[in-house]
C-alpha cells in the first residue's frame, strides 16, 4: 500500500471543512438542513464567487490524482522500500478520509452554488411581487379623503414638498398652528434642503449610509404621500434601486397587533404576502418605513432591557419595533420614522441618524398645487389671488391638507355665488367646507334636490355627535378613534359606519389588515372646529360650559350677553395659560362662531344668539387688554388671528405692523 501524505489545501477550503465537520456531527433533520443552507449561504456570500472554489478544488483534485499516479508508479519499482501494515493501514485511513472530505466539500458546494442561485432567483421574483403590489396600492390617492369619489394617479397631483435637513428628534409640543406660523417665518433664514429621493444616499465626506432616518411635520403636512411617492418610485423602477426591499408599515396597522406576537420575519409575511418564500432578510438591503409615530399605542419602552437579535424569535410588537430602532435587530436594514413633532420624543436621540422636517409647501409650491388642481387657468388665478390676500390662509396654505379644503371650498363658493365676497377667516373657510360636505351629503345619498334644506334632523344629530366625539378625543389627544373609542363616546359602531360613509371628507373609517375598522377626522383642524361647534351648540342649547369639569343646568332662555361673554373669557384666559398653545385654533373657531354673519351659513344647525355684536365687542377689548399686558410674542399672534376672526377691523393695521416687525424679532433673539 501507498503510504499518502494530506494535501495542503487553501485555507478557504480548510474553513469549509471545519464548518462540514460541524454538520457532520449532527442528526439529518429539516432543522439541521436549515442549519446547512443557512450556513452555505453565509459562506457563499462572504466569497467573490462559488466559482473560485470549484477552481481551488479543481486544481487540488488534479494535484492529489498526480501525486497519487507518482506513488502507484514508484509502489511497482523494483526497488521500492516495504512498509510496515501499520503504515500501510493508516495510509489507506488518510486516503480515505482525504477522499471524503473532498467529495463532502464539492457536494455541498455544489448544493451551495445550486442553492444560492435559487435564491437570487426567488428574491427577484419577490421583489417584482411586491413592486406589483405596492404599485397598485399608492399608484392612486384619495386626496384628502379615504374613498370618496374617485382616485386620482399620484404622479399627476404630487407637488413636491419642501423638506429641511438638521434638527433633532426633540419634543416640539407648541401647538401646531404655531408652528406652521413659525415655518412661514423661516424662510428668512438659510436652511439645508434636501429632496425625498436622496434622503438615504451616502451624504457627502463619508462612506456610510444614514440608516435611520425621522420625519417631522405637523399633521396634515405631507409625510404620508411623501412615503407613498419614495415607495411608488422604487416600485416604479424611478429610484431607490439600491433597495431590494420596501416595507411601508402605518402604527394605525400594528396598534391592532398590541396583543399579539410576532417575529420581525413573520410581521413582514403578515403585512406582504408577496415575500413568504424568504425567510431572512439578512442579506438584502431593506427599507422599513414607520408612518405616523404619533398615532402609535404601543408602549415603545426604550429602557426596556429585552434585547432581541433573532429576526424569527416571537415577541410582542413593541419588543420588535423597540430593538430594531435600536440596531440590535437586524442592524443593516433601513429605517424611515414619520412624526408629528410632539410624539417625536418618544425615540431616543442617539437611536436616530438624521431628522428632517417636512414643511409642506413654500410660496411658489402652493401655486402650482392649485393650478394642477384647477385646469382652468382663469380659476386658479383667481384662488391664488384670494388666498394673498388673507395672512390667515396664505400661512395656513404651507398645509397641503388645507389646500385640499380650501379648493374644495372655493371652487364651491365660485360655481353657485355670483360676485360676492369669498371666505377669508378660518372660521368662514370651515363651515363653508362643513356646508359643502352636508349638501354633497343630501345630494347624494339622500336624493335630494340642490335647493332642499342641507340641515335634517340626521344631519344635525350626525354633527352633533361627531361635534361631541371631536372634543372629547381632543383632550386625551386622540387623533385615531377604534371602535372602543366611538363605544366610550356613546357612538354606535354601524352609526360611526354610516358617518363615515356620508361625511367621508370630514370623519373617515379605514380598514386594516383583517378588516380592523379605525376612524378619525381628515385633519386635527378640522377635529377642533368640531369641537369648538360642540362647546358653542352646547352653551347655546342648554348653558352649560361643557370645558368646565362642572356642568351648569341653565336653559337658553336665561341666558344674557355676559353668559356669552364669560364662555369667550374664560376660554381665551385658558388659551393663555396653555404652555403649548394647544387651545390656540380652538379659540379661533369658538370666537369665530360667535359671529351672526357665520351663524347664518350654518342656519338650521346652530340658533342666532342676536346680542352677539355686542357682547363680541365685549370680547374684542378683553383681547386688546391682554395684548397690551406683553404676552409672549407667539401668544399675541394668535389673539390678533382671534380679533380677525371677530372680523374686528380696528385692530387690522395694528397687527399687520405686529405681524412685519415679528421676523426681525425672532430673527435676533
């Protein structure tokens, strides 16, 4: 026998042994196979190309077969030395061994190489899967509603946002029509902007990606649609081609889950189906987007020591959302987070990259949504016009949302008024809107005619209801409502349905996956108007102060001017008290409503209080003595916004010198 010396082998195939004797240790199970693919593809994927080991063991097979032609050669010499059997015995053990490992090596690359074009394979048919399905998804929108009417294609309507680079993950808890106010100032300032297609590119000077990425704007802003037109471009094939996987997830989906558990793997298969062959997403670059911190009711504990870095463990879903903000869960993957800025503090500073901001439309942003919204040149000129002119609007009009309402309103207002003056307050522009809503409503699902009374008896009790679910969701700061919600309220769900069905452009229902119902207003504006027409019909009706944790039982008749004037007071010196300025709109709208001018738009529904000019004249001189007092800067804003509700002309010059000197004031200090 041949006594045969092991081969040297690269230290590639030295690895590859190691890891087969580790296998080879273990039973033949579906797990172990697992094990073994797993492995093979971790392997394959640190190496150029399986090709080069099938070169390596090409040419060690060739050296061993020469080798081993040499010692046959040499064993029939006459002259070649007898060996022991020992050696004999151990040379034919080495030779064996030798052998196996070669034929366990190129089987299982082989199988590797086999497997791992499988792979490539099924992932590209995932990807175009899911490109399918999301195409289909966010191709349309609803502008402003959840499925009234009838879609219209994204890339047509998309203006494009204006969105600011820098800040931190920071609480911003003002109230959010102060800080669109604040915004409509900033211009002055350079600001870094950045576009919504390079805001996960290397930024410049390195070589790492930003991999987490927060989104701040107030509601109504754009950062949905904006994360519908990323997602819409890449399953387009437009951009974000170095993603092979986008995962758009809304907390309104995964607070249904609250209860439930998952593995990271096995939400993904959950929300889209279209990726249940893959069961690791290790290896490929994945986007997951979060839209909408803010309505999440997850308990999001960062202090929570619980750490988790198996994506196919099950656990809760704030344990899955928890560790993979924090990279301890697949750690490569991308994260895209969108916020209202108060909910922003729930993730730790150190657990973002980059924070952005969307700032909804500049000036220039705002013309071109209205004249992609009216085709007819003549009509958008004419809107653009108007909205100049009130400071109201013109700053309330960075809202994309709100552009939607005013079109709306507008385009109402100029088909069936000739001349006459178009709305210019908040308060106007709202119960214009309400109106137009209520007489789509009778028009076409009551069959009524255009000239009938839009003011039924359902119609009064839906907004009345509505009214009263709108302010009491306002104070726990509820923006989303379950069905849980509308039970606390005292709302039946098949109401709530029908709610949603008729008054879809002011309270929508949308369904989840498993058709979980969740309802809320179109816009936290249009929730506050409500609850200010609550707190109003409310007093008017019956006397009680409904803001007062004590309700008084006094009738409409004995109401005078001074109960009136004491409802504006008090809600005004609450306003003020408001560290945040979260009654900020509400007071708008209340003392707005005050107005006989806008009770007579809303004649049917509310009931004329008659002494309202005086007792609002009461109220125009309590504001003017708070102003006087040095209130804060951002608080005088709104009580001059409050006087131009109150439609008190006085005070107009006043605050726009106010409102020219207040850029230069934030500007210094």
């Amino acid at each position: 026998m041949v006594c045969i010396k092991t081969t040297t082998f690269p230290s590639v195939l030295f690895t590859v042994i190691s890891m087969l004797h580790f296998v080879d240790q273990r039973s033949v199970s579906l797990s172990n196979i697992h094990l073994v693919f797993g492995s093979m593809i971790s392997f394959s994927l640190m190496c150029p190309s399986s090709i080069i080991l099938f070169q390596l063991l090409e040419d060690n097979i060739v050296t061993f077969v020469k080798n081993e032609l040499k010692k046959i050669q040499k064993v029939l010499t006459p002259d070649y030395p007898e060996c022991s059997e020992s050696q004999r015995d151990d040379d034919d053990v080495d030779g064996i061994t030798f052998m196996q490992n070669i034929l366990r090596i190129k089987f299982y690359l082989v199988l590797d190489f086999t497997f791992c074009l499988i792979l490539e394979r099924l992932a590209a048919v995932c990807e175009h899967q899911l490109k399918s399905g999301l195409k289909k998804k966010f191709q349309s929108v609803f502008e402003g509603i959840a499925k009234a009417g009838s879609p219209t294609l994204l890339n047509q309507i998309y203006t494009e946002l204006y969105i600011t680079e820098g800040g931190t993950g920071e609480v911003n808890d003002e109230h959010e029509f102060r800080q669109i106010e604040t915004a409509s100032r900033k211009t002055h300032r350079p600001e870094t902007t950045i576009r919504q297609e390079d805001i996960f590119k290397v930024p410049p000077g390195t070589d790492q990606p930003i991999r987490r990425v927060m989104t701040k704007g107030v509601a109504g802003i754009g950062k949905t649609v904006l994360t519908q037109k990323f997602t819409l471009d890449w399953a387009e094939d437009k951009a974000h081609q170095n993603i092979q996987f986008i995962f758009p997830f809304t907390f309104r989906e995964l607070n249904v889950l609250k209860e439930k558990k998952f593995s990271l793997v096995e939400l993904v298969h959950h929300f889209f189906s279209e990726t249940k062959e893959i069961c690791s997403f290790e290896h490929f670059q994945v986007l997951f987007i979060f839209d909408g911190l803010d309505e999440s009711r997850l308990p999001l504990d960062f202090h929570n020591k619980e750490i988790l870095t198996d994506a196919t463990e099950s656990t809760s879903v704030d344990v899955l959302l928890t560790n993979l903000i924090r990279g301890k869960l697949l750690p490569s993957a991308l994260l895209w987070i969108t916020t209202r800025p108060a909910a922003a503090n729930q993730i730790p500073p150190q657990c973002v990259g980059m924070v952005t901001e969307v700032r909804g439309f500049n000036d220039p942003q705002k013309e071109e949504y209205f004249r992609k919204r009216f085709r007819d040149k003549e009509q958008a000129s004419r809107i653009i016009s108007h909205m100049k002119t009130s400071r109201s609007l013109h700053i309330m009009c960075h809202i994309p949302v709100f552009c939607w309402i005013t079109a709306t309103v507008l385009e109402d207002v100029l088909e069936t008024r000739e001349g006459g003056e178009l709305p210019r307050t908040l308060t106007e522009m709202y119960i214009h809107f309400l109106v137009v809503q209520t007489k789509v409503k009778k028009v076409k699902y009551d069959g009524g005619a255009e000239t009938d009374p839009h003011w039924s008896p359902e119609s009064r009790k839906m907004i009345e209801s509505l009214g009263k679910l709108a302010f009491e969701q306002l104070q726990k700061g509820n923006l989303i409502f379950y069905e849980s919600d509308l039970t606390e309220c005292g709302i039946d769900i098949r109401a709530a349905s029908v709610y949603s069905g008729v008054f879809t452009q002011i309270f929508k229902e949308e369904r989840g996956l498993y058709q979980d119902k969740v309802f809320c207003f179109v816009h936290l504006s249009v929730q506050e108007f409500l609850a200010a027409l609550h707190i109003h019909l409310t007093f008017i009706n019956s006397g009680s102060d409904v803001m007062k944790e004590t309700q008084r039982s006094k009738k409409s008749s004995l109401l005078n001017k001074s109960d009136l004037k004491s409802l504006h007071q008090r809600a005004v010196d609450q306003a003020l008290r408001s560290p945040n300025g979260h009654l900020d709109s509400f007071l708008r709208f209340l003392l707005g409503l005050s107005l006989q001018t806008n009770q007579r738009l809303l004649k049917g529904l509310l009931t004329e209080t008659g002494s309202s000019s005086q007792t609002n004249q009461k109220t125009v001189q309590f504001i003017k003595k708070k102003i006087s007092k040095n209130v804060s800067a951002e608080k005088s804003i709104n009580l001059f916004h409050c006087l131009n509700e109150l439609n008190d002309q006085t005070s107009a010059h006043a605050s726009v010198r106010f409102l020219c000197v207040l850029p230069f004031v934030f500007y210094v200090t």
